[in-house]
C-alpha cells in the first residue's frame, strides 16, 4: 500500500508542480554556474548506493561531504540555495526517486556514501531495511541540528511505529517545518 501512494503521490507531484519545478531550475542556473540539479551518492534501502537528485544549493567545486563538516558552510552555498534550503525546496527532485523506487516520500533520510558512522549506526539498528524518505520522523524532529546517534534513535522508532497514520502525522510536521525554515542550520 505504502509503494503505491508513494508512486501516485510522486506523479501528481509532477505533473501538478512541473511549472514549478521548472521555474526553480531555472532560478538555479541564473544565480549561479553550473547545473540545475546535483546528483548526490546516496544509501538507500539494504545500503545500496543510488544517485539522488537535489536543486543545486552550493557551488560546483563544494566538497562532496556532510554540510556541517564543512569549514564554513555558508561560503559554499549560493544565494538561491539559501531560500532553498530553508523552504526544502531543493529536495522537491526527489520526486523522481520516490518514484523510480530509490526512495519513500516518509522514511530515514538518506545519508551521504560516506557518511559511514551513520550507516554503521542504521545497519546495527535494522534502518538500512528501510527505503530512504524524502522526509522523516527524525528530520522533523530536528533535521541538521541532531547529533548521529540521535537521528538514529528517531529512525529506528520510525521503524518500530511504522504506518500509514504515523507517515501522515510525519507528512503533516514536514509541512509546518518547511514553511518556517525551521532546523536548517545552513
């Protein structure tokens, strides 16, 4: 049940926000050199790597690495970047990975390929058996500002509650975060 809401929520997202879509890449390439999209190693379901698709936010020569390790994050993003990150703009690409299959509109969010303290932590918890979400119950209760183990807790209770009322209640927090900026750290 879960895969096909995913797959019809994904195509109307789509078809619906195609303009938007649109117009947000295009902004993208006005504000700064480079592509539209950024194409990120990610791991997904059983830790297999897949390539997701963000709004490009940061220059073209960031190093391939968490935000936060970077030495100042804020250098590295671009003007548009910063509204879309805030607003979780940039995540709406991953449309496409929902439906392709790489990913869930609710589950962990995808870590980084090497990112490997995160995914030794999911892997001991169970999480890796989970399809990686566009959002998540630990990034509404937090996104950038919590620590690993923490992110992990949240993951491991997302799996241990998982429904379809809890993925709406998470649907439904992801909204209210998205729409005050709240817990982006960079």
């Amino acid at each position: 049940m879960k895969r096909v809401l995913d797959i019809i929520v994904a195509l109307a997202g789509l078809a619906v926000g195609w303009p938007v879509l649109l117009a947000l890449a295009l902004a993208v390439r006005l504000d700064s050199a480079g592509p539209a999209l950024h194409w990120s190693r990610r791991v997904g379901q059983g830790n297999r790597l897949f390539l997701m698709p963000k709004f490009r936010s940061m220059r073209t020569d960031t190093p391939d690495v968490a935000t936060h390790l970077l030495e100042d994050p804020h250098l590295w993003v671009t003007r548009i970047g910063r509204v879309l990150r805030r607003s979780s703009l940039d995540e709406l690409p991953q449309l496409w990975s929902v439906l392709v299959g790489d990913m869930s509109l609710v589950g962990p969010r995808p870590a980084l390929f090497n990112q490997d303290d995160l995914i030794a932590l999911r892997t001991q918890a169970g999480v890796d058996r989970l399809r990686p979400g566009v959002t998540g119950w630990a990034q509404v209760n937090g996104r950038d500002e919590l620590p690993i183990p923490e992110k992990v807790r949240l993951d491991a209770e997302y799996l241990a509650r998982g429904s379809l009322a809890f993925d709406l209640r998470i649907v439904a927090a992801t909204l209210r975060a998205a729409l005050s900026g709240r817990g982006v750290s960079h």
